[in-house]
C-alpha cells in the first residue's frame, strides 16, 4: 500500500509536525503542496492535511484537492486548529464527496495560533501540538492503515 500525505503548514508549521512524526514511524510520501509536484494517482491512501484560517484548511490545500484528486481514493484528514469545537473540514469534505472518495477519519488537534490581534499576546496555544498530540497523530495513522484493507475506519475525529 502507498500512501500520500499532502499538506500544507505555513503560519508555524503545526501540521507539518504531525507529518513528519508519521513519516518518521512509517513509509509514507509527503507532499508540500507548495513545493512538491503533487501527482496522487499512484497512491493507494492518500491524507489532506492542514492548518486552518477562516475556519477552513489553506487555500492552496483546498484547490490542489479540487485540482489533483483523481476520483474514487481512499482519503483521511489531518488539521491543527486554534480552537477545537467545530468540523473545520467541511469544504474539503464536500469537495472530497464530489470526487467520490472515501474519507476513512479525521485528525484533529490545537496548534499555536497567533492570527490578528492574538499576536499581540503572544498566541493561544503556545505548546501545541504537544507530543501527546504528535503521538495521536501517529496512533491514527497506524489505525487507519490497520483497518485500510477491512474496510473499516477509526471512530471519526479524534483529539
């Protein structure tokens, strides 16, 4: 089985770190969706995984998806957050259902967020993701690929 992760993780590389703790554990592809040149046809799994601004993933993330995503893929989903509470992959979600994939879970976790005025304070969430959190993300992917060929996924969001 291959398995893409594609990410995008700019204001202070939280995502990223759930990333690369998952490539270090297991034999993943990561994808900078703003470096790499973003091919998913070939992978069998693939993760969209980002940060969130405007109560939503990145821009480019959300585009790539509609641009790159070949129809019928096996998808799960990973984002830091300022604020826990909502389904901040709602649109990406949508776009996903349109092009048939099946989204096997969701990873979600706080990330240091210094958006507008919280910069003035130094941020929410200054120690986030902590490594519970970087472990969670790890954990999750070991259930998704467990469950992968069963057919059967984790208990939705997690975190």
């Amino acid at each position: 089985m291959k398995t893409a992760i594609l990410f995008e993780s700019w204001h202070h590389g939280n995502t990223k770190k759930l990333c690369e703790a998952i490539k270090k554990e297991y034999d993943v592809t990561l994808l900078d969706v703003k470096e790499d040149a973003v091919e998913l046809e070939e992978y069998d799994l693939i993760c969209i995984a980002s940060g969130v601004s405007f109560s939503k993933f990145y821009k480019e993330i959300e585009q790539a998806t509609k641009d790159k995503m070949p129809e019928g893929k096996k998808v799960f989903l990973m984002y830091t957050c300022g604020k826990l509470g909502q389904d901040f992959a709602k649109n990406i979600k949508k776009t996903l259902s349109l092009k048939k994939c099946i989204i096997l879970g969701t990873y979600c976790c706080k990330g240091h967020d210094t958006f507008g005025p919280l910069k003035l304070i130094g941020g929410l969430n200054k120690e986030n993701p902590n490594e519970d959190d970087i472990q969670g993300a790890v954990k999750f992917y070991g259930e998704i690929i467990a469950n992968f060929n069963k057919g059967d996924a984790p208990n939705g969001n997690v975190n």
